[in-house]
C-alpha cells in the first residue's frame, strides 16, 4: 500500500474583488494524482508559483484541499485527525534562521514537540532531544545556545532535529537546503539521506533545483502552474526527459550558479500568470515545440512503463501529433 495517495488534488484561491473588480479564481494546485511509497523520496519541481509549496501544505494538513483527497495509509488525511496527522507528517522549511524562535534555546527547540504533546517527563525528553542532536551532528555543548550563535548549517540541523524529534514517517522538505551556502548544501543532503537510511522516513522533497532533486530522489514529478506534467524515476528523467518543460529545466542545471534563486529555463516567454493561465496546454506559449492544437486543446496524462507526462507529442490520436518513441 501506498504510505500517501493524492487523488485529483486541488487547492483554489479567491483573489481580487474589490469595489471596481470582481474576483478571480486561481487554481494553485489543479488535479494531482500521486502515490508516494514508503521509504521513498518523491522530488518534486518546477518554478516559483507551480504550486509546489501549497501542495506542500495540504500534505502537512496545514491548507485544506478545495477538491479531491490525500489519503495517508488509505484513509484520509482529515479522518486521522491534526495531532495524528503532525505526528506522522513533518515539514522541513527552507530559512530555518525564521522558522527558530530567536528566544529558545537549542534544547528547548527540539524539545518543544515533545513538550507540547505531553511526551514523558522532562528527564525522558531531554534525553530524547541529545539523541536527536547526536543524530543530526550537532555537538552536546550547543544545547543552550540560541540561533543567533550558530551557522546556517547548524539551523537547518536544528529545524531538522525538530522535525525528526517524534519520529514522523513523512517528512515534506520544502527547499530545505536553498537558503544555505553551496558548501553546505550537499552535508544537509547527505545527512537527510542518512537519516532516511536509518528512521525509515518517507520523503516529499520539493525544490527548483533539479540538481538537488537528482542528489536525493528516487522519482521526480515536475510541476507547471498546478499541474504534473512529467513523473518518472530519477534516473529515468535525467537521462531522457520527455516533456519540453522538464528539458527546459533540466538546461537550467548547466547555468554557471546552479540553485540559486529561480532557474533560468531559457524559455523566452516569461512564466504565466497563474491568475490567468494560457488555454489548452498552459505551456504553449513557451514551448518549443508548440503545434497548432496545442493552444487550443489540453493534453491528457499518458502513462508507460517509463512514468507519466502530459504533452501531445506522446498521444498520436490528435491531428498533426506523432507519437515519441520512447
Ligand atoms: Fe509543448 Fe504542445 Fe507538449 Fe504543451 S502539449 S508541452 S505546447 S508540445
């Protein structure tokens, strides 16, 4: 059985409406479906905006779906409950400088999930909380020092201690390693990795960066204004990726400063207002490889033995499309 299923998945918004202007719906998140196993890493990518971050917060139970279903263990997200849901699911943040009280010490930080559910007496936590920090490498004498003192490489191993320090089975990382230094950011990968190794954590890894993506991920599902349009296992992607937006991000990975900030994809076309998305496929307009129905007619998910992708160059029933051979 799949550890978390995403039916149909949609989030939408109500923006505008003011005295002059009437409101605007925008589909952030417009009919995922995805399984993540247990023990796997599910990357997910796409520009600022994609809608990476809102599915983020559903899967953490923070934003409530407006359509379709996450079932965790085949039962759904709501029907477990907040506290069952927070306790099974952890998130991992991309500034851990904000999301640590600047007035909490080390200690009590990793400590405050244990507090807050009324784990075991404060001895027992305490105890819990130097596992944890042997565990994500930091050392014992940073117990009661305060964010302030320590690196960002230091931070993110709070944040992650605290993650990690009620032994979730889900952690959703979003961005957990573009605020930090390059020099930093394969160390934060590499002990992720090794904590996954030894918990048994099933990750949902979220980022622009598909170099960090291919460093961790076990599938990558790609994302273009609220909708998959490629999934496919790691290496599967990297060596043939399918759909023109995938290969478009992937050429972004060989600019001279990989990870920082948003991608160049060399696209021309700036990325479309999510607000008012482009008819048929919502790519067309910066798609290279753009035909004539392509404005007109959105493509379906075609799925093989190689994962999914949403573009007509792979579905040969439509006039002018020819099926890629795979
Ligand atoms: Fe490009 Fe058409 Fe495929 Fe969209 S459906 S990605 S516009 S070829």
């Amino acid at each position: 059985m799949n550890l978390i299923e995403m039916r149909d998945l949609r989030c939408t918004f109500t923006v505008g409406g003011g005295m002059f202007a009437g409101s605007r719906s925008l589909h952030a998140v417009n009919g995922v479906s995805l399984a993540v196993a247990k023990g796997e890493v599910l990357g997910l990518v796409g520009e600022s905006g994609c809608g990476k971050s809102t599915l983020a917060r559903m899967l953490l139970g923070l934003q409530p779906p407006t359509g379709g279903e996450i079932l965790l263990e085949g039962r759904p997200l709501a029907a477990h409950g907040r506290l069952a849901v927070a306790r099974r699911v952890q998130p991992i943040f991309q500034d851990p400088y904000s999301s640590l009280n600047p007035r909490k010490t080390v200690g009590a930080i990793i400590g405050l999930p244990l507090e807050v559910h009324g784990d075991e007496d404060a001895a027992a936590r305490r105890r819990k909380v130097e596992e944890m920090m042997a565990l994500v490498g930091l050392a014992p004498r940073l117990y009661h020092n305060y964010p302030n003192q320590l690196s960002g490489g230091q931070r993110q191993r709070v944040a992650i201690a605290r993650a990690l320090v009620r032994r979730p089975e889900v952690v959703v990382c979003d961005e957990p390693t573009s605020a930090l230094d390059v020099s930093v950011q394969s160390q934060i990968l590499n002990l992720l990795q090794d904590l996954r190794r030894e918990l048994g954590l099933t990750y949902v890894f979220i980022s622009h960066n598909l170099a960090v993506v291919e460093h961790i991920a076990t599938r990558v599902a790609v994302m273009y204004l609220g909708r998959i349009v490629e999934l496919a296992a790691t290496r599967e992607l990297f060596r043939a990726p399918r759909h023109p937006y995938t290969r478009a991000l992937l050429e972004s990975v060989l600019t001279p400063e990989p990870g920082l900030g948003v991608p160049d994809t060399h696209l021309g076309a700036a990325y479309p207002n999510p607000i008012d998305p482009p008819p048929g496929c919502a790519f067309h307009p910066r798609c290279p490889e753009a035909m004539a129905h392509c404005s007109s007619v959105a493509p379906g998910v075609s799925s093989d033995s190689r994962g999914e992708v949403a573009c007509h160059l792979y579905v040969s029933s439509l006039p002018g499309s020819e099926r890629r051979a795979s």
